[in-house]
C-alpha cells in the first residue's frame, strides 16, 4: 500500500493517540484587553501558555484544531483567525449538536464547553491512548477509541460517569455515529482494513470485510445521509460514502479533496463543508483547508495564519466545528 506521509496515521492507533500530550498546566483567565487591536491581543496571549480566549469568542461557530497553539488552536469560522488556546491536546477531537468539544488523550477525555477557557469535565478510560471520539445525536452518549487489554471502546451514556466497555473486534481508530444511533468503527484487522458496526441496543459489535480502494483509515462521520469514511492514502484524501445492509459495506458516493499530498490530518464535515489540515506541498507550513462537500475538488479556503505562534511548532492532528449554543 502506497500512503501519505502522516502524522498519526501510518502509525498504530496506540501511537497515533501518544504523539500530543497537553502542553503546560491551564492558568487563570487573562483579562480582557479592552481596546487593544486584535492581532496585538493574540501576540501577547501567544507566549504565555495555557488557556486563554478573546472576549466576544463563544458567540460563532469556532475550529478547534489539536495539535497547535501549545494544544490545541481555537480559531474563527469561517474567518479563520486564532481567537484562542488551550493546553490540552491529542490525536483526535469531536463536538456535540450543544458545540461541547472532546479531546482524547491518553486514559482520559476532557470537555470543554463551546468558547470556555477550562474543562468542564473530565472522563476516566479503563485503558491509555485515546484516539476517536464521536457523540450519539439521538442519545448524547459519548463513544471513544482506546488501547484496552480485553476492550477498545469506551461508550459514556449522556456524555457522563463510567463508562460502558466493548471489543469492537479488530484494532479501532475512529469511531462515528450515524442519525439511528448506530455507532461505527474502523482501523485493522489481519492485515487489511477493518469496519465495524454496534447497532443500536445491540451489546455485540458486528465486523464487516471492506476493500482496500478506501484508503488508510481516518475520520468516520455522519454527512446527513451517509456514514463517511476518510480515506488517507497516496494522492487525494478521498470521503467514501457507505451503505450498510445486511453482511455487506458498499460505496455509493466518493468525494475526492485535491492539493493534498502529505500529512493530511482528521477530517470534520461541517455545513456543506469538510475541513482538513494538511502541510502545503513542498513546505512545513501546516493550514487547515476548507472544501465544499459532497463536491470536493480543491479547497476554497486555506487557513494559514496562526497568529504569533511559530509555524514550526504547527502540527495539527485532528479539527471540528464547534457550534454556538444559541444555534
């Protein structure tokens, strides 16, 4: 199999999840710079580390993109300029219908709520190395990928407590959940590439043979009417849409995301939108581009400004869209 040179992904779901631990503890809020421009506001945040975020934040839609910012970036949608950061990073990220974000890392997850400055919660794995996260839109219950000795995903019923534990049956990466509750996973499995479903109210998964043309395996998503999956190999990152009946997987519909060639990072379908970020070719510079979707094609929109933070110290692993509570 000719693939990208990822970040995560050519590695083992284990070691995908390893690559970022947070960066420095969270310090008190900053205060408000009242009048001060902007870009001198980000400047001065950028050097301190921790948590911080420009006032009027959590009114729009937000990125937040692990792996940058000493954890994770919190930047404008679709402005696209850094209007925060926050200590905690990981391999992958996800957000609920509320705009609450998850980061996987290590044997715990932190939430935070959508624009806040400190986690409002914390969950507990039975295991390490946290990698895929995806939130039920029926039930809010919270799924996460893990490095288990008998179990490998976790699933939290409303987002909350302990959680309850399954073997997916072969070695996850991500997970997704579709409009029915069914909750999706894929990674290996014997060599090849493995795809497995835990049907809702079901206490088993099912594991399904899938064809190779679909590309290393990267973000499962719900896009409305299909489960997606982000296919990572050479060339073009590419969103396969899958019909699941009965013993069989099918491709009704694949979307292909041109201009990238090398270190593509997880996906998020967002508002007929799919956001990925990648390093422009020939360069180190990573950008987060902006695709239309189911369309593809090349990006509409490159993100490339991270404010005063180097862009050597840039190395996003995974993005979503974090909604506005009031949508």
């Amino acid at each position: 199999m000719k693939s990208l040179e990822l970040s995560s992904h050519a590695l083992t779901a284990c070691a995908a999840a390893a690559l970022l631990a947070g960066c420095g503890g969270a310090q008190p809020p900053i205060s408000a710079p009242g009048a001060m421009p902007q870009s001198r506001a980000i400047a001065s945040h950028a050097g301190r580390g921790g948590s911080w975020m420009l006032p009027g934040t959590s009114s729009g839609e937000l990125i937040y993109a692990t792996g940058g910012c000493g954890g994770t970036c919190v930047i404008s949608y679709p402005g696209g300029t850094v209007v925060g950061a926050l200590p905690t990073g990981g391999a992958s990220i996800c957000s609920d219908d509320a705009g609450n974000v998850f980061i996987p890392e290590d044997d715990k997850v932190t939430e935070y709520a959508h624009g806040g400055q400190s986690p409002i919660t914390t969950l507990n794995l039975p295991g390490d190395l946290a990698a895929g996260c995806a939130v039920d839109p029926m039930t809010n219950n919270l799924a996460v990928v893990f490095a288990g000795s008998s179990t490998n995903v976790a699933i939290f019923a409303d987002e909350t407590g302990t959680p309850t534990l399954y073997q997916s049956g072969i070695g996850s990466y991500y997970c997704g959940y579709d409009n029915s509750g069914d909750l999706f996973v894929n990674g290996l499995i014997q060599g090849g590439y493995g795809f497995a479903e835990l049907r809702n109210g079901s206490g088993n998964f099912t594991t399904f043979s899938v064809d190779e043309s679909l590309g290393f395996p990267g973000r499962l998503q719900w896009d409305g009417k299909h489960i997606t999956w982000e296919g990572l190999d050479s060339g073009n990152v590419t969103l396969s849409r899958l019909a699941v009946s009965g013993s069989s997987v099918s491709v009704v519909g694949t979307t292909k995301l041109k201009k990238i060639t090398r270190h593509a990072s997880e996906s998020w379908i967002y508002n007929a939108t799919v956001l990925v970020a990648y390093n422009i070719v020939g360069t180190r510079n990573n950008v987060i581009g902006i695709w239309n979707y189911p369309k593809g094609g090349k990006p509409k929109q490159n993100i490339k400004q991270f404010g005063s933070f180097k862009k050597r110290m840039i190395n996003f692993q995974a993005v979503t869209v974090s909604v506005a509570p009031s949508r």
